[in-house]
C-alpha cells in the first residue's frame, strides 16, 4: 500500500509522549500513529474502555473494600 506523508502540529510534550509509546511499542511514529487511527475507527478503543468501565462497575465492592482495609492500620502491628 502506498504511503502518504501527513504533517500536524503538537505540543512538545504530546510529540515526546508519542515518540516515546512508539519507542516502547518497537514502532515506527508513523506506523504507532496508524495504530491509533485504526484502533479509534474500528471501535477498539471504545469498547476497551467501555469493557474496563463495565469491569469497575460490576467489581465496585471489592475495590472499595481492598482500599478501605489498605487504609486501616493492622491490627496487632505495634511500632518499635
């Protein structure tokens, strides 16, 4: 397939932010940028959050409960 050469403006930060995901993805910028564009129009993104959202939602209880004990001193611990 041919390529075509797109040219937009950022923040530096956002430049830095994508160059390094890239990086860490072992993708070229242009090929990570693809990657999200074709994630976005096919849906993927959306249903990934809405699953992950689904997910808090449906397991709310637990999370609270784990943060709520993290939060208690225990019991039996003394200090030196």
């Amino acid at each position: 397939m041919a390529k075509t050469q797109l040219g937009a403006r950022v923040d530096q930060d956002i430049a830095d932010l994508a160059k390094k995901r890239a990086a860490d993805l072992g993708l070229s910028i242009g090929d990570y940028l693809a990657r999200l564009v074709q994630e976005d129009a096919s849906g993927l993104r959306a249903r990934a959050v809405g699953a992950a959202a689904g997910f808090l939602a449906d397991h709310q209880a637990v999370f609270d409960e784990a943060e709520q004990s993290a939060s208690q001193p225990s019991r039996g611990a003394h200090a030196a």
